[in-house]
C-alpha cells in the first residue's frame, strides 16, 4: 500500500466557504478535483454542518467518487437517532466504496452529553451488522478539548469506546507545537481505536492562511507516526480553497508528490 492511499480529503459543498474564516477567495473546486489535485484516494464529505444553504444530493457526490478508494459521510445526527445511518448502509449496497461515517465536531462544547453512550454502541451495532456490509464509526476530535483535566479525559473515553476509530485535529495553527504532547495523552484516550491526524490547508482558528511551513511540519511529523503504527492516515481540509493559490495547498501538492508513492 502506498501512503497516498491511507491520506483522505475533508470534503464541503464547493465554494462553501467563500468569503468566510477570512477567506475573500472564491472557489469552484469540487471534492472530487481536490482529491485529483492534492493526490490522494479517499474523502469523508461532509454536506451541511453549519452551511444549511449547500445541502447536497448524495447519490451525485457518489457517483463522482466512483474512482476513489474509500468515501464516508457526516452523520453527527445519528447520535440522537441512530436510524439516521440506515441510508448511508442503503447508498452503500450502491457504491461499493462508501466505508464508514464519520461524526464530525463530536464534543460542540459539551452538547455531546445530549447524547446517550447506548446510542453509539445502537449506531455501531448496525453500521457492522446489516444486509449490505460492514461500514466503520469515526470520530472528529480537537487538541483543545481534551489534556486539560485527567477526570475529564477518563469519562470520555465512555464515548470514545463505541468508535472503530478517531481523528485527532489542531483548530489553531499556533497550537501546533502542541501536537507531540497532545498526541501522548491521545494514544492513551484511543487503546483499542484505530487513529488519524487532521491538517488544516486554511487556518480557520485564526481566520487566515495556513503557512506551508506548519503543514509541512505536520505531514512529516505525522508520517513518522503512520509508519511507527500509531496512526493509520491523514485528512486534508478542505477542497474549498484548493485552487485559490494559498502557499499551505502548494506545499500539501509538493509533499505529496514526494512522499506519496512510499510503500507502508
């Protein structure tokens, strides 16, 4: 397997985020061209969130994903009513490569405790028990909403243990140097999780450019991680700023073309 196979795309609605977080650019690139773009083989997308405008069509996006590996889809809601999946599960005896669902911005300060632990283990039940096949359950979590307090840590690791795996993400670019300690604490909140990295192509923290200084630390710290078997992959954010010339995106492209066909 090459390493560009374990990198996934963070995929919104094209142009979703014109003229927001700072950005005055204005994008057209689709998730399926930044996936061609950054060259890598799978994407999570990811159709409303907060952008209540750019609901999507998903059998389109489907079938525009057709080439790539694997795809998985936002499904926070699925916490409050596990029936939400069975569509996904439906779209998957249509599309071979459909393989998980991801619930993104898992802890939205605090309103995760809406949420019964019961349901998760309901929506993992059915995600690797039904007609069609085994899909996997995927959290988002943040640097900055865990390693402030070891009681807190513990009880949500209660939530953690439903998800086959977990996405560690940095909000703040001025965060990253926190990675190395950040992921110490996280490797010991995900034993049995599989695990990947989050990177930011546009620091949408600090509403402005990601440096491609930043980004490149990022790759190459997490790659070490990949191949020492910490982690198993890398999602880039976002298709939605991908052709607006920002050096963070030159640098990912750059990278990529570098380390991208090493074997793992």
């Amino acid at each position: 397997m090459k390493l560009r196979d374990n990198f996934w795309l963070w995929g919104h609605p094209e142009g979703c985020y014109n003229n927001m977080y700072g950005n005055t650019g204005i994008s057209r690139m689709t998730p399926m061209e930044a996936c061609l773009y950054l060259g890598i083989r799978n994407t999570f997308m990811v159709p409303d969130g907060e952008h209540t405008d750019f609901k999507v069509n998903r059998r389109q996006y489907n079938k525009s994903f057709k080439t790539l590996k694997e795809v998985g889809w936002e499904c926070y809601n699925a916490g409050t009513n596990p029936d939400a999946v069975l569509p996904f599960i439906e779209e998957a005896a249509d599309f071979d490569n459909i393989g998980r669902v991801v619930f993104d911005d898992f802890v939205r300060a605090g309103k995760f405790r809406d949420i019964p632990v019961e349901n998760l283990y309901n929506v993992h039940k059915t995600l690797h028990n039904n007609d069609v096949r085994s899909l996997d359950m995927w959290m988002v979590l943040y640097t900055h909403e865990f390693g402030l307090n070891e009681k807190d840590d513990t009880d949500f690791m209660e939530y953690i243990k439903p998800f086959d795996g977990i996405i560690m993400w940095t909000w703040k670019e001025s965060d990253v140097p926190l990675i190395p300690e950040k992921f110490e604490i996280f490797k010991k909140m995900t034993p049995n999780n599989r695990r990947m990295f989050g990177c930011y192509l546009w620091n949408f923290g600090e509403q402005k450019e990601a440096t491609a200084e930043a980004v490149k630390w990022q790759l190459d710290w997490y790659r070490e991680r990949i191949l020492a078997g910490e982690a198993e992959g890398v999602v880039l954010h976002t298709n939605t700023m991908a052709d607006l010339d920002y050096e963070a995106y030159d640098a990912a492209c750059e990278w990529m073309e570098k380390h991208g066909d090493e074997e793992i």
